[in-house]
C-alpha cells in the first residue's frame, strides 16, 4: 500500500471516530434532557441498582426478576409522582400529598391556604404517560438492560440511542407546551410558589 493509500484509510478512521464522537455526545446531551422530565429520586435509584440488579449484565434467572422487578417500581415512581404535588404550610415547612378531584390530601397545616387549586386536573394523566414513556425509553435502552433480556439487540443498541432519545424529547417538549407542568410533587425540585401559607399568615 502507497503512503498516499494510508493517509488516505487513516483520515477516514479519524473521520469515523469524529462522527461517533459527536453522534455520542448528541445522544448523551438528549438523554440528559430527558432525564430532567423524570423525579431525580427515581433516576438516581434506578442508575445506583440496575448494575447490582444485573449483574453488570450477566443476568441468571434472579437476575431477570430483579431488574423486571426494579423497572416496574422505578415506572409506578415516575407515574405517581405526576399525581403528587406541594406547598409552603403555616409551619413554614413544605408539605407534600396526593392530587385528588377535591385538592391535596392530607393536608396538615393548611389552614389558610385553599387546597381546591391543586386538585386533578387532565394534564396530571398527560404528564404520567409521557413520564412512563421517557422512563421507558431511559430504562429498556440501558447497557445492562439491554444485555440482560436482550443481548441480541446490543449491536443495534446504538443507532437506538441516537435515533429515540431525540425523537422522544421533541415529542415531550410539544406536549410540555400544550400542558405545561406547575406542580411540584415528590421527586422533583422545589420552588417558591403563590400558596406560601407561612408568608400570608405573616402578612
């Protein structure tokens, strides 16, 4: 082989390597944005338990039930915690309850706060869907899922780490405008908000 042969099988390695890099740091920034839809509790005891629960991806049979196990709970998580929500009590401590038809239950020092404005509204049922389908797409494409139920998949793991992720973050930001997000349940940052019942009562 020429030099000018291997200058030129060398800058297509390069520019292979150039596109992979970029492509992985496409995927990674998209699935941080995804991550960010998703109760921080939830995804950090997801990440800290699916290499334990896999075995770093040699699953046995156990193994299988555990991580099938782990996915269910971290789901109901990301879906219950849509219907969850919080407020500043009379105490000044944050209170968190339950969404229901009539507000938020229970709801202890409240006294001067009316509950009724975070009752069950349709976007909580949007938001735990497309919670669901998020954790979805974070969970079931995970190395060490996908080498414990389907390790077949692995080799096509990445063109569907670069094509989902974003596909699925637009999806989300779309419905995020139609149904904007302003609660604040369990799992998820906390924020000054109008229902402060210790500052009305200081007023």
């Amino acid at each position: 082989m020429t030099n000018k042969g291997l200058i030129t099988s060398s800058s297509k390695t390069t520019s292979q390597k150039t596109r992979a890099s970029t492509m992985s740091g496409k995927t990674f920034s998209a699935l941080g944005n995804l991550v960010k839809l998703l109760p921080t509790g939830t995804v950090f005891l997801f990440q800290f338990l699916i290499p334990v629960v896999t075995n770093n991806g040699h699953c046995t049979t156990v193994n299988k039930y555990l991580t099938g196990a782990l996915l269910v709970v971290c789901a109901f998580n990301c879906a219950f915690a849509s219907f969850t929500d919080s407020y500043t009590g009379s105490d000044g401590e944050r209170h968190y309850g339950v969404v229901t038809n009539k507000g938020l239950w229970p709801s202890p020092a409240s006294e001067s706060l009316d509950l009724s404005v975070y009752k069950l509204r349709f976007g909580d049922f949007v938001h735990a869907l497309l919670s669901l389908v998020v954790f979805a797409v974070l969970g079931l494409l995970d190395t060490n899922t996908v080498r414990c139920f389907y390790p077949e998949f692995e080799s096509g793991e990445k063109l569907l780490m670069q094509v989902v992720p974003p596909v699925i973050g637009v999806v989300a930001s779309s419905v995020f405008v139609i149904f904007p997000n302003k609660r604040h349940g369990i799992g998820y940052p906390t924020s000054s908000d109008s229902n402060d019942t210790s500052q009305k009562s200081k007023t």
